[in-house]
C-alpha cells in the first residue's frame, strides 16, 4: 500500500482535525495500473480503518494526461537532483577544486552524495 501511494498517487489535499488526526484526504490516480479511483479510494478507506482512523473523507480522481501534483516518489527524485547539483556547482566553484582543475587539466565529471549511494537519508 505504502508503495502505491507513494509511486500511483498524487496528493493535492490532506486537511487534519484539531487533534492532528486525517479528516480529508483529496488524491489523484497518476496511472490506472492499479485499479479505478473508486478501487484506490476503497482500499485506502479500509487502511486507515483498521489503523484506527475511520470516518476520513477521502476523494480521488481518475488518472488524466493535464496538470497534476508530483507523487511523493517524484519530489523525492527532484529534491535529490536538486541537492546534487547544488552539491556539483558549490564543487566546481569552491577556490582549492578549481586550482586543481586548472593545474591538474582535470574536469569535474561526476558528484555523487555518499548517503544517496547507501540509501541513508541526508538533513541538509
């Protein structure tokens, strides 16, 4: 489940009551692969329930090929890129990398996080 909300749904509304608790929850299909709206709001609606969180009013549209919101799997994928080449440029910029590159002929190829490559989660 956690996989299809994160890769097949894009949120565009998640409202809490006062007790910090889901009350609305409004999601868009990014493909049908998985079955209707209707079958996802179903599935979610019997999730929460038995996480002890019924009564959610929960409302997703069917996959369409105009605007939506990114899925939590592609902001991820953004913000790592993002991160990365802010990473490379404060590289390539920093005075001691370009003495090197300059002395040495050298070319700045590839920047990789070593946290990314492990799969750890990084605070900035």
């Amino acid at each position: 489940m956690a996989v299809q909300l994160e890769q097949l749904l894009a949120c565009s509304l998640f409202e809490t009551d006062a007790n910090g608790q889901p009350s609305r929850i409004e999601l868009q299909l990014v493909n049908d692969l998985c079955g209707s709206a209707e079958q996802m709001r179903r599935k979610l609606a019997d999730f929460l329930t038995a996480q002890g969180m019924p009564g959610v009013r929960i409302a997703i549209t069917a996959a369409e090929g105009g605007c939506r919101q990114k899925t939590l799997g592609e902001s991820a994928t953004q913000a790592r890129q993002e991160r990365q080449t802010r990473l490379t440029e404060a590289l390539r910029t920093h005075p001691v990398v370009e003495k090197m590159i300059t002395r040495f002929q050298a070319e700045l190829l590839r920047v990789e996080l070593i946290a990314d490559r492990h799969g750890l989660t990084l605070r900035e």
